[in-house]
C-alpha cells in the first residue's frame, strides 16, 4: 500500500509579528492625535496672567507701548540713540560721566534728570547692556517725555480738568491720580513725565 504523502500546510498571508507592529502603529498613532487634539479635538486657548505687586521693579520688562504711542520725532531719535549708546558703555555707568556725556549730548537739566530717574527707578542700569536695548526703552520714555513737554506748552495743572483730562486721554492715567500728584508741588515736565511712566 502506497503512503499519502502528508497535507500541504496553508501559508498565512499575515504573520503574527506583522499583526503586532499593525497594532502598536496604530496605537502610537492614536496617542499623538489625543495628545495633540484632545479626545474630542477641541480648541484651545490659554492666556498668560502676570500678578505684579505695583512695584516699580515689575517694569524691568515694560509692556510695549502702542506704535503710534512711542513715534518720535527725528531729531529726538538721534538723541535718544546716542543716550542709549552712552548707557550701554561702561563709562556710563559713571555718574560724572553720564552727566558729562549727556550734557555733551545735548540735554536739558530736565532732560538729563529725566533720562537719570528712567535708569535708576526702573533698574535697568545692571539689567541691560546692549545700546540696542537701551534705544528701545528710551524711545518708550523719550516719547512720554516729548509729548509731556506739549502738554506743557499748552495746559498747566493749576490751568484745572483741561490738563487732567489730557493726561486720562493721552496716557490712561486716571485724573484722580493726577490730581493727588500735583498735590506734592511737583512742576517740571521731568516730574510728570516720569508720573506717567510709572503710571500708564
């Protein structure tokens, strides 16, 4: 009697190990999408909240001012970038030498006062280095300055609301808040500017 040869065994189109790695690729997958859109790919939207305690040191990063609110004049802008230039060099950390320096520049005593409290008030003579950095926190107060001085011109706190309500439109400032300032008998522009540097 002849023997049967044995049967023939099935091959198998997809190999255990094959049906593994489909599996886990489509997990992987699928952890991605959820991590990235959520379950049921909502929209997010996170909002970053600064608490500060109103101390003037919270404004060692000032909020950037609106364009048209830091526009300055030309002749202002040079000034300005040679200030910063004078701030950012090491012997401008010389009080004798800054003054010298800014008298050079140009400065009013006003000005140079001005330009002196900005530095000290808001701590940026050990926080920022470079002229650039300097430009553009000067440029932010230069232009403070330079529309005070209009005011000036113009209006005088102890002229009455006119003065006040200018200062409510142009920088914020609550005309409350002004009045209690001019209460301390402070009259130069360097003194309201600096006011509403610090209170905008």
């Amino acid at each position: 009697m002849s023997e049967v040869p044995p049967a023939k065994e099935k091959k198998k189109i997809i190999k255990k190990y094959e049906v593994v790695l489909g599996v886990l690729s489509i997990l992987i997958m699928a952890y991605f999408i959820v991590g990235k859109y959520g379950c049921f790919m909502v929209n997010k939207s996170v909002t970053d909240v600064e608490w500060t305690d109103g101390s003037s040191h919270d404004n060692l990063k000032r909020p950037e001012k609106p364009k048209e609110a830091t526009q300055i004049d030309k002749e202002t802008e040079s000034t300005v970038r040679e200030l910063a230039r004078l701030f950012a060099n090491n012997k401008g950390k010389n009080d004798v030498r800054t003054e010298g320096g800014m008298q050079r520049i140009g400065l009013t005593k006003d000005e140079r006062n001005y330009y002196k409290n900005i530095r000290e008030n808001f701590g940026f003579s050990d926080e920022i280095s470079s002229a650039q950095n300097w430009f553009s926190v000067l440029k932010a107060a230069g232009s403070t300055y330079k529309t005070m001085q209009g005011i000036f011109q113009e209006e005088q706190p102890e002229d009455g609301d006119d003065f006040y309500n200018e200062l409510e439109n142009r920088f914020g400032v609550p005309s409350s808040l002004s009045r209690e300032f001019a209460k301390r008998g402070k009259k130069e522009v360097s003194d309201w500017a600096l006011f509403v540097e610090e209170n905008q």
